[in-house]
C-alpha cells in the first residue's frame, strides 16, 4: 500500500491577472489536504478508483474519457512509461473544501500522481508533476494560468509569471494569514470566463486594471521578501479594490472583507476566482483572535489560520 499526499493552497495577490500574463504570488495551505492510496487489486480487476468522500467507486474502463480522475491516472500511468494494464485500487480523499478556491482539485490529481510515482518506484520531479496535473487542469477550467497546480507541486510559497517564471519566494518575516469561507461554490471557470467576456468587450479598462494587479503583486513580492508586513496589509486592500472593479467581488465577500478590516486585519482581500469561495485577511498575533471573532460573527462558515514562512 502507498500513500501520498498534497496539501491546498491560496492566491495571495493576481488572481486574474495571472490569466493574461500578468505576475501572482501562491502560498501552500498544510492544514488541508488531499491523500491517494495506491493498492493491489484482484488479479483481472483493472483498475478501480474510489473516492471516499462521495462514498462512489469508478472503473477505469468505465469512466468517460473525459473524466478528470481517469485523465489523471492514464497520463500519470502514461508518463511513468508502465501501461495501462494493471489491477489497482486508488483511494482518494480530501479535507480541502470544494470550489472555494483552495486548490481542491489539483490537489487531488497531485496526490495521485505522488501516490502512482511512488507505488511504481519512479521518481517524478516537481515540474514533472506540475506538468501532468496542468494537463487535466486545462481540459476543465478552460483557460487555467498554471499557478495552482504549481505552487501544489513545488509546496512552497511562490512568484508566478504564466509560461514564464515561477520562483521561490523567500518570506522575510513570517506572516498570520486568516483564510474565511463564505460557504458559496464558486466554480473557477465561470468566473475566468464572465472576465474574459468583460475584457473582450472593454479590452484596455481591463488590460489596464491587470496591469495594476501585476504591480501589485510585484510590490507584494518585495514586501515579502524584506518582511514589511503592513505595506503587504495595504497591498492586499489595493489588490481587493482593483478585482472589485473587474466585478468578482460579492456581497459576502464584502461583508468578511470589511469585517476583518474593521476587526484590526492589517489588509483582506477575496482570493482566487471570487464571485464567492474564500477571503483572506493578513493579521498580527495580536489581532488574530478578534479578527477570527468579527469574521464568524459576519458569516463565515470555515475558518483556516494559517502562518506563511
Ligand atoms: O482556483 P482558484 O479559485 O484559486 O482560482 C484560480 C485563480 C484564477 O486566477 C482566477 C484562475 C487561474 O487559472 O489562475
């Protein structure tokens, strides 16, 4: 039996952006994760993949083509170079919320090329996976810049150029980042594709706004990695006006925003696609509590405190 796993993770500044080439910054969220368990089946069982949290149990064989755990099995069983043909259950399970932006689905396709890997005792670098779990990635959400696949792979805190740059990034000072749940599912691809209509009617508001996004994110950058943790505070007040004004905020995102700013948050911002999903707010050891308080009180149904280093 093997067991692998990947953890979830969060858009600190660009979301968006980062579509269109524009720079962001990831960072690794350990306390969620996702697991794959890799074992041997009956002799002729093929190969069977269990996702325990929905308590279904899919074959190979049987699943549509385009199904994203088949995809992920065939291309990780491809890229190994050890063929289909073996008799496998995969078990999958998560604690990352679903389509909150948490990176719950490339988590899962990371632990399951980290679980195959490994059972077939071929080693796969960071880049090699990233690769692989992009593929499935893109077949559904369209039109996806990479980031989360990359900042699960690699599992450190990075700066993000598509089909560019991805480096690690070297945080200064350790920083408290409170990530709240509106309890809405906001599905990545509608909200990438209602922006990409906005941006194809009003291409130069939007190509504008973008590039006000990337400075931010390398002004961000900067704040990171010399630790001036108030200006990153500003930063993500800045970063949260511009995504509003590309129309992907919501009133609960509003409401935790605010909440959290008012409640002595040093910045809040929604992070990833919006329209929903999680907001995150920058707070001090001494803010942390109340901030926690003011967010629950304003709505939010999980709450995730996590230290970025
Ligand atoms: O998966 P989410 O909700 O973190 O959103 C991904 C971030 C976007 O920039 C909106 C899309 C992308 O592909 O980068």
């Amino acid at each position: 039996m093997t067991v692998a796993y990947a953890s979830g993770k969060v858009i600190l500044f660009g979301e968006h952006a980062v579509v269109y080439g524009r720079p962001a910054i990831a960072v690794p969220v350990t306390q969620v994760r996702a697991q794959a368990v890799v074992e041997g089946a009956a002799k002729g069982r093929g190969i069977a993949i269990v996702a325990q949290d929905l308590g279904q149990t899919y074959l190979l064989d049987q699943t549509p083509p385009d199904d994203p755990l088949r995809q992920i099995v065939v291309l990780t069983l491809q890229r190994l170079g050890v063929g289909l043909a073996h008799d496998l259950t995969i078990t999958i399970s998560s604690t990352i919320p679903i389509a909150r932006g948490l990176g719950s689905g490339a988590a899962i396709s990371t632990a399951i090329v980290r679980a195959l890997s490994k059972y077939f005792d071929k080693e796969l670098s960071p880049r090699a996976i990233s690769d692989l779990v992009y593929e499935v990635e893109k077949i559904h959400h369209g039109t996806p810049s990479g980031i989360d696949n990359t900042v699960i792979a690699y599992e450190v805190p990075i700066y993000f150029v598509k089909s560019q740059t991805c480096e690690a990034l070297r945080v200064k000072r350790p920083f408290i980042i409170i990530i709240a749940d509106t309890g809405v599912q906001s599905p990545t691809k509608v909200a990438v594709a209602e922006v990409r209509r906005a941006w194809e009617r009003e291409p130069s508001r939007y190509d504008r706004l973008f590039d006000q996004m990337g400075e931010v994110a390398i002004r961000a950058r900067r704040a990171i990695e010399e630790g001036t943790i108030e200006e990153m505070g500003h930063l993500m007040n800045e970063n949260h006006r511009l995504l509003r004004l590309i129309g992907v905020s919501s009133p609960e995102l509003e409401d935790l925003v605010r909440a959290a700013r008012e409640a002595g948050a040093l910045g809040a911002k929604l992070s990833g696609a919006g329209r929903g999903g999680n907001m995150i707010a920058l707070v001090s050891e001494e803010t942390e509590k109340p901030v926690v308080r003011a967010l629950r009180e304003a709505g939010a149904k999980h709450l995730i405190v996590t230290e970025v280093k």
